[in-house]
C-alpha cells in the first residue's frame, strides 16, 4: 500500500445536477489541476464493452441496452427513479468500479492536486476519507432546472426528481470548506476557480497548512 504521505492534495468537487460542476472541473483543468471526473469514468464503463456491462446486463436484462451493447441512459434513469432497489442494485455495480477508478488515478496524477469531480460526493458518507478540501459549485435550485431542461429532453418534474434523490443545496453549503456561485457568467465562475486554484496550490506546496 502506498504511504498516507505520498498522496496527492485532492479537492473533492461536487454540486448538484444543473450547478455547472462540469464547467467549474474544466477550468482548474485548464489552470493545471489533475482532474479525475467520476462522470467521465461512469460512461467509460458503461460504453458498449464496458467493464460494467456484463454485470448490469445481468442485473438488469437488454432492456436497459443500446443496439452497440452500451447502457440506454434513459431506460435506466426511468427504471431507476421508479424503484428504489433498482437504484441500488445499479449503483451496487458501478461505484465500486468508480472508487477503485478514480482511485487509481488520483494517486497516479503528477499535477500539483486533483480535482475528484463527484456528482454525488456528499451523498457518499465517506467523501472525507478521499479528500482534504470540499468545494461546492452552487446556484439558485430554479437556474439548475432552467439549465438542464435546456441541455436535455427532460420536464421540469423529471428534473426535479433527479434533484429531490441528490442532498439538498442546504446540505451541500454546510459541508463545503469553499463555495462557488455559479449563477452568473462563465467569467465570474472562472475569476472564483483561479482564486481558488492559487489557495490549493498553496495548500498543496504545505502540508498542514489547511
């Protein structure tokens, strides 16, 4: 196992569905940070050939797969939120996979700290034992539903059940050490990441200094 001492500075990045988490990961990427985004490694393992397939395929049957053999997003989101225990038989499967993913990349990053972008890190009770700092992407819950139902083909009740399964705004803001607000432009959400950026840099070049 490797030592505690040799793991890098990773900031868990999270925020709920709509916050522009995803926009926030791009541009400490684009400052420097190592990102490892839980997303980017669920669809990986859910493309056609995927390590996960062959067990949700099982799980599940071919109703919830594409032609190529991949997940069928939207057969599975919709078998999801009307059973509880579909939910978690299907996050049985892939989290493990995640965590041992992301895992092996935060400790093989040679950036100065990691970004772990998690949709639902806060929800996972134990995102404390993987990160040292917590920063929150935030914006009004009315702005998340504009913004998704603008990206995708979902109805404002479909967003807002995707929102009432992840933790409340409320509880994102008590857990973080840092927030961002992300409800205006992309330059204001950029000036917020660079100030950041150069706080866990610091942080990062100072053990202890947190």
């Amino acid at each position: 196992m490797q030592p505690v001492s040799a793991r890098p500075f990773i900031v868990g990045l999270t925020g709920g569905i709509g916050s522009g988490k995803s926009a926030a990961a791009d541009i400490f990427g684009e400052l420097g940070a190592a990102i490892v985004d839980t997303d980017r490694i669920a669809h990986l393992l859910t493309a056609s050939g995927g390590a996960a397939m062959a067990a949700i395929s099982a799980a599940f049957g071919d109703g919830v797969l594409t032609e190529e053999g991949a997940l069928n997003r939207p057969a599975m989101r919709a078998l999801a939120f009307e059973s509880p225990d579909a939910r978690k038989r299907l996050e049985g499967i892939l989290h493990p996979m995640i965590r041992q993913e992301s895992e092996r990349q935060c400790l093989s990053a040679s950036a100065p700290y990691v970004i772990l972008a998690v949709p639902l890190l806060i929800e996972s009770g134990t995102y404390r034992e993987r990160v040292q700092r917590l920063c929150v992407v935030d914006c009004p819950e009315a702005v998340q539903v504009a913004r998704v139902m603008q990206r995708s083909a979902l109805d404002e009740a479909q967003v807002r059940a995707i929102m009432a399964a992840q933790a409340s705004r409320a509880e994102r803001l008590a857990a973080a050490d840092d927030v961002v607000d992300n409800a205006g432009s992309l330059d204001a959400l950029r000036a917020q990441v660079t100030g950041l950026h150069s706080r866990y840099l610091a942080f990062a070049a100072t053990p202890g200094a947190l």
